[in-house]
C-alpha cells in the first residue's frame, strides 16, 4: 500500500512555510514537501517526507508517483514578478511547465487511484493588467474576468496556469476514447501582496509592504521602490493559510468558478509607512520610486472584488487593516527581532 499524503510544492518559500507548520500540526495530514532549496530546519517536524529537487526533474516527479498516493498537491513553486522579468524564459519553464508537469503529474496519480485529486495553485493580482495609472485609479474593485491583460511574465505565466487547470480539470484529452473523465478537481485563488511576520517574499513586487515592515522591526532603514501613493490589495499570511484550507475544504458543487480573488485591504505605501511608524516610531522610510517597478504596480488593480469567494464557500478574512497590524503583524514581528538578538 502506497502512502497517502499532501504534496506541497515551494515547501520553503512564503506561502509554504505557513501552510506548512498550519497543516503539519493537525494529525491527520501526512505532508510530502519538495522545495529546489534545502528545507527550513524549523519545518522539518511538520513533514512526513521532504524531497529537495527540481518541479521540472520529471524522474523525480515520476518516483514520487509511484511511491506515493498523493490526494491534494498544493503546487506553490514560483517565480515572483520582479525577478522573473530579469529571465522571463527561466520564468515561464518554471512557472508554466513546472506547473504542466505537476498536473501530468495529477492526471496520473487519478488514473491509478481512479478517484480525483485536488490541484490546489495560487494565482496572483499579477494576472490583471491595467494599462495606465489613471485607469487604475478609475478601476474600481476588479471582479475575476476583467482586466486580464498581464504586463510582466509572471503574470501571464499565472494567468495561462489558470487556463491550464481549467484544462485538464474540464478537456483534457477531449478527443480520447475515455474523454470527460479527467479527475482533476483544480481550484485556484488570486492573492493579493501577501505579508507574513515571520518569513519575507524574495523577486516579488508587492515586496515593498513586507520589506518596510521588516526592517523598521530591526531598526533599519528603508528604501521604498515605489511612490508613497502606491496603492495595492495585501492579505496577512494567517488570511491566506485559511483561504487555501478554506477552498481546498469547499463541496465541489458550491463553487461556480475554477478561479476565486481573495483579498482583506487595500493600502498604499504611505499608509503602510504610518501604520509601521506607530509601532516603531524610529524607523526611516524614504521614498525613492524606480521606475519600472512601479510602472509593474501601477499595472495592476488597486482592489479587487472577492464576492464570488464569499458567495460560494464563505470566504472571509481575519484579519483587516487594524487586526492585521495590531493583533497579528506587530506583536509576532517584535517577538521574531527581539529573539534573534
Ligand atoms: N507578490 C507577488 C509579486 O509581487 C504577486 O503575486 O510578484
């Protein structure tokens, strides 16, 4: 008898490490977990099995199929935007076929088992493209289906990952003898900027909220890539934990939609500068925009609409504004510092 297990992939990146240590406390999730980078000691207990290696070594995927008999994958392995853009080719071969390959990867893991397998993918704002900063300004709350016009790789990475699933969750192999059959159960979410108190994102464009944050938390300063006006949706990570566990959960007959946003506040720059300062009253922030990356920010929606998440299986953030920086952020993130001294 083969193992029952969770795959997680990017185990070591931002998501992963929440989504780690929130699933590898409860019992009943034995986790296999695959990251390029060697694996955080601190998440070493919550997995059963950690594989370090590549998502596009596809004789390591193919070992792992025939060792394991995985329900869900939640397949987190990425490249953020801002790097992506410096190798767009190396972008899109992780990006894209790495997700290609893990979804292989899926359809065979549900012929063996002949029962489906839940494809969990996070998506981003970075799908959307809006094509100019007043238009943006004018955008309102963007609802899934609009806007989909990517500037930068990632985004079109993410958004064609989204084709994808819908894909091999609904045609894959249409012309086939057993067509119709797929077991592929893919549900996908839009994230905002994520921010965590306890890990930073590397190569993203939201990157700005969590690296003032972080910094004034040890007393440094803070160099701000964009406009203090800068203005986008973020989420804390407990929020986007709970909304992958929330979806994941979800009867599949309750959701409408293969794609969902999800989303808690939407702040610019500024106010993220004077919410920090309230905490940690020293902290020096200037504001020195480059560019490019803020031409990427202005691209994408100030907020976005998650009422189809709401709708359909409950969503609902913990965490707004005030609870996210005075009950979740600051106290862990003074905590984090004040330990590491
Ligand atoms: N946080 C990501 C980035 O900035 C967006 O999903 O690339």
């Amino acid at each position: 008898m083969r193992k029952e297990v969770v795959l997680i992939t990017g185990a070591n990146g931002e998501i992963g490490h929440g989504l780690m240590e929130y699933l590898g406390k409860s019992e009943d999730v034995q986790i296999v977990a695959l990251d390029i980078q060697e694996l955080d000691e601190e998440l070493r207990p919550y997995c059963y099995r950690f594989v370090q290696g590549d998502i596009l070594d596809n004789m390591l995927l193919g070992r792992l199929v025939s060792e394991y008999e995985i329900r869900t994958i939640y397949h987190l392995a990425s490249i953020l935007s801002t790097r992506a853009e410096y190798n767009p080719e190396a972008a899109h071969r992780v990006n894209v076929e790495g997700t290609l390959n893990l979804l292989k990867l899926a359809v065979e893991q549900a012929e063996w088992q002949g029962r489906s397998v839940k494809f969990i993918y996070p998506s981003s704002i970075a799908a959307y493209g809006l094509p100019y900063l007043e238009r943006k300004n004018r955008a309102g709350k963007v609802k899934e289906d609009e806007w989909l016009t990517p500037q930068t790789m990632y985004g079109c990475n993410k958004l064609y990952c989204e084709h994808l699933g819908r894909y091999y969750a609904r045609y894959y192999k249409q012309l086939g003898a057993d067509s119709g059959t797929s077991k592929i159960d893919f549900r996908c979410l839009r994230f905002p900027g994520l921010i965590s108190a306890f890990t930073l994102p590397s190569g993203g464009t939201s990157d700005f909220g969590p690296e003032m944050l972080h910094q004034a938390a040890q007393g440094l300063p803070y160099n701000c890539f964009v406009r203090a006006d800068a203005c986008l949706p973020f989420m804390v990570m407990p929020d986007a934990v709970k909304s992958l566990v929330d979806l994941w959960a979800a009867p599949r007959e309750n959701l409408n939609r293969l794609v969902y946003n999800v989303t808690s506040f939407s702040v610019t720059a500024e106010d993220i500068y004077t919410i920090v300062a309230r905490s940690f009253p020293d902290v020096v922030v200037t504001f020195e925009p480059d560019a490019r990356r803020q031409k990427i920010v202005d691209s994408w929606p100030s907020e976005i609409d998650d009422q189809a998440a709401r709708d359909d299986w409950g969503w609902e953030p913990d965490y707004d504004l005030e609870q996210a920086f005075e009950e979740y952020l600051i106290p862990n993130i003074k905590d984090r510092y004040r330990s590491k001294k």
